[in-house]
C-alpha cells in the first residue's frame, strides 16, 4: 500500500468512528476522548515494542511484554522509566484493557486507575512535568459518556475498539507516521467544525509547512526550535517532519497559556514520538511569565500567536524595563498584543536563526505604538521579509493573515514584499496552499528579486519615506485587470454606428412620408 493509500485509509476509518459515535459524545467533546484514547494506545505500543527489542536483542527471541505477569515486569520500571520516561505494567496495557473491556463492570474505575498509574509512574523521575496531567482531559466518569455508570462503560468500549481497531500496525513498520498523522487528521475535523474554540490552536499543516521551511532555509539542521504560543504543537512538529527529528539536535520548546492545549501538545509530541527528553513544553503566560529563559536562543522560531488579544501592557510598569520590550522604548498596546510577541521572539532569536510568525494584518499599518515598533524593527534591519497570504485558509476566520519573518543577520538592507494572496487552491469551504503554491512562495522568498504584481524588493529609505508602514498591497502592484481599449478603433466603430443610424432614421422617415402620402 502506497504511502497515500494508508494515509486515506486512515482518514476513512477515523471519520468511520467518529459517525459511528456521534450522539454518544459531542463532537468538540468527543475529540478529547478519541485523542486521548489514541495516546494511552500509542504509548502502550510505544512501550512494549521497546522492552520486546530490548529482551530480543539478549536472545530472548519469543518474549512479549504484553503476556508477563505484572510482579516480574516490575524488575524492569527503574530502568526503563529513565529511558522511556513512564511505565505501564502488563495488566494496564491498553490491548489488555480493551481486550477485558466487554465484561469489566468497572471500566471507568480500571480506566481511571491505570491512567493515574501511568502518571504516578513518572513522580521523582525527569519526565514527571511531561506526564503530569496528560489524561485530565480524559473524564472517565463524566456525563457526557452517558447518565449511568452502565451507559458510560458502554460508551468507553466503544472508543476503547474503535481506537483498538484502527489498522495502525507497529509503529515501526509504517511508512507514514501513522499515529501522529491520525492526531493531525481527528484536530483538523474537529477544529473545522468547532469553529473558532479549534482554530485557537489548530494551524493548517500546509502554512505550518511554509513557515518550517521559511525558517530552515539554507540549513540541514538546527539546535533547538521554539514556538511561544505553541498550540496543539503542529507548528513545532513540522521540524521533524521537513528536517527529520534527529536534525533537531537539542529539542522543541514551546510555552502555551490554555492548559487542555498545552496537554493536547504534549500529548502531541509523544504521538509523534518524541521521547520526554527531546521537548519542553511549559504552561503559561509567555509575555508576562516567559519559562525558558535558561534555553534561548532558539535557531529558529514559527508561531501563529492569537490575533489582537488584550495583554497588560504599560498598565505593568514593571515592563517597558523587561529586555524583550525595551529596545523600542514603547510596549505594544494593551489591546492588541500582536507585536508583544513579535518583540519576544526577536530578543529570544539567535544571532543566526530565523523567525516566521504569522500576524494580523493590521500591525504591519496600524500608528501609534505599534508604528513605532515597527519603526524599531525596520530600522535596525530585523524584518527580512512580509508575506501576505491568501484569505479564508485558517478555521474559524477567513480573514487574509500576513507573514512576518525576521532575522538578526540579514544579507542585505532591504526588505522583501510577497504577494501570495493569488496562491491557493479551494478545498471545501476552505482555501488551501498548494504543494506548488508552498514552493513558489519558497522560491521568491530564496531569490529574493523584483516579479511583476508578486514581489518587490524595498529599500529602508521607501519604508520609512511610507511611514514605517509595511503592507504588502503598499509595494507590490497589482495587476492591471482592466481591458486595454484602442480608442481610434472606438471612435470609427462609433462613427460607424452613428452613420447607420442616421441611414435607419432617414429610412424611417421616407417610410412615414409614404405612408402619410397614401393616407391623404
């Protein structure tokens, strides 16, 4: 089976699952239970196929994890927690607990243990902050599974073979990153029919794409990778995917203020199997609370933070003082956020790296702080590149979103202007950015010339002769749609038209004349 093939079969068998368990749970609802669901699964796989090869490679060539006793697999926690970051005994093993399901009256408590000795398994050791609260969401005894405990343990089976029976094979074996691909495909159906609650943290894979590889140009490899408002940690994970995750050399680092988010995130590294040790991921507010100041700088960074959200501002004095604020004198407004992280991210930049932040188009024009900011960046040669994108290509908002990409080493003093807005493909109701539409973005953002109507290349001079203001519309023209007209080839067609009616009209009148004359 071809790569595309299990992809969409995939696809086909997850949106199976969920129209066979619509009504059970509510859609946005539903969503946390198939995710975490698909995490105990993962991590039980994940865990097994581990031990296996280790006791394989010892020669012991027919053992299998999920058949020892629980009293012996203890031997092996200490170890194998330090290497895996959690442990799970043979009894808790979701193919276990599924297999039992049917005829355990006490699903939701079996459930409901297991999960906390999957989190308690961690308590002392290294990766006991990345275990920490993974399955909250997961409510095993909430209503919303159904009015009885007999109705929930009904609905938990459910899910429990649903998930169980996803043809997802070993995780080694796949030639697609089977469970991580199935976390992006359940965000992305739930988050386009959620609305605005799933876009918050839900970037579209194909800009999560452009803005990976907009930050890794011209390198096979980086330190470390950063997103301040990492989401559900589709951005970060794009790394992996267009570099490979051992070309992350040192890790992901992100930091996220909604705390089921910041699980579905950590859960979302996990899936995508990135062991505890290789990302960080922290709870908070990063523009007053930043958690990885011991970790920056970062080679690259990408972001898609909320757009024009209210932020303390200079109602905190404490910081216009702050190093990430302060070189451009003035804090963003209180309002409007957008380039509070902007800022953040500069100051947090390595001297090399690159940053690609996807913004509300509104900073790169709006006066007052904000032009002064701008002002600052432009300056001192900081904005390497704006991008302007297509509209209607994120859910929740059609709104046309713009990219800002900035460096601290740039090879020139000009910035470079894209106009990408003609740059998609309509999928649904949706707008959608292309493979081909990512690489022609790619190549006018690497060539870095004058096209016609799609790039322009701007001196410091003309932006702040603009008033610092840098919309892509104000140095990319557009196309002239409008019909060229020969206006001597009108005018005799005119002439032509006039000179036939005045043939008609005295036509007419000869007409009327005889018609009168018959008349008398």
């Amino acid at each position: 089976m071809s790569k595309e093939q299990e992809r969409n079969e995939l696809h086909r068998t997850i949106w199976q699952i969920a129209n066979d368990l619509r009504g059970s749970v509510d859609g946005w609802d539903f969503k946390a239970y198939v995710l975490g669901m698909l995490f105990y699964r993962f991590i039980s796989e994940n865990l097994t196929d581990y031990i296996n090869g280790e006791e394989r490679r010892t020669g012991n060539a027919d053992f299998d994890y999920a058949k020892l006793a629980d009293g012996e697999a203890e031997y092996g926690r200490e170890e194998t927690v330090k290497e895996k970051g959690f442990y799970i005994l043979p009894s808790e093993l979701f193919a276990n607990v599924q297999a039992r399901a049917k005829n355990d009256p006490n699903l939701n408590e079996t459930l409901s243990a297991v999960f906390k000795n999957i989190e308690n398994s961690a308590k002392g050791a290294e990766s006991e902050d990345d275990l920490k609260g993974l399955f909250d969401d997961l409510d095993v005894n909430s209503n919303k599974l159904g009015p009885t405990v007999i109705k929930r343990n009904e609905t938990l089976t459910k899910i429990l073979n649903a998930i169980g029976g996803l043809r997802l094979g070993n995780f080694t074996d796949n030639t697609i990153d089977a469970f991580g691909d199935a976390y992006e495909f359940l965000m992305t159906m739930y988050a386009s029919n959620a609305g605005k609650s799933g876009g918050e943290f839900f970037t579209p894979q194909e800009v999560s794409e452009l803005l990976a590889r907009i930050a890794v140009v011209g390198r096979t490899e980086v330190n470390k990778v950063y997103d301040p408002a990492c989401g559900s940690g589709s951005l970060l994970l794009k790394f992996a995917k267009v570099l490979g995750r051992d070309k992350v050399r040192q890790g992901f680092f992100g930091q996220e203020i909604n705390i089921t988010t910041y699980n579905l995130c950590r859960i979302n590294m996990f899936l995508h199997d990135i062991n505890y040790e290789k990302f960080d991921i922290a709870h908070g507010d990063t523009l007053i609370d930043p958690k990885h100041w011991d970790d920056e700088p970062f080679d690259a960074i990408v972001s898609n933070p909320p757009y024009s959200i209210k932020w303390e501002g200079d109602a905190n004095p404490v910081l216009i003082n702050d190093p990430r604020y302060s070189p451009a004198g003035v804090l963003a407004p209180k309002s409007k956020a957008d380039l509070a992280f902007t800022m953040h991210m500069l100051h947090w930049l390595s001297t090399s790296g690159t940053a690609a932040i996807v913004e509300f188009p509104g900073v790169l024009y709006r006066g007052g702080a904000e032009q002064k900011i701008r002002k600052y960046l432009v300056d001192n040669n900081y904005v390497d590149a704006v991008i302007q994108l297509p509209d209607n290509l994120f859910f929740g908002t059609t709104i046309a979103t713009c990219i800002i990409v900035l460096k601290k080493s740039k090879r020139d003093n000009s910035v470079l202007f894209i106009d990408a807005t003609p740059e998609f493909v309509h999928e649904g109701n949706k707008n959608k950015l292309s493979d081909a539409n990512i690489k022609r973005i790619l190549d006018a953002y690497v060539a870095r010339k004058d096209e016609a109507h799609f790039t322009r290349l701007a001196t410091r001079d003309e932006i702040e002769a603009n008033g610092y203001n840098i919309s892509v519309s104000s140095y990319v023209e557009q196309p002239d749609t409008r019909e060229a007209i020969d206006i001597h080839e009108l005018n005799r067609k005119i002439a032509g038209i006039v000179a036939r009616q005045t043939e008609l009209r005295q036509a007419i009148d000869a007409i009327v004349a005889d018609l009168e004359g018959a008349a008398i």
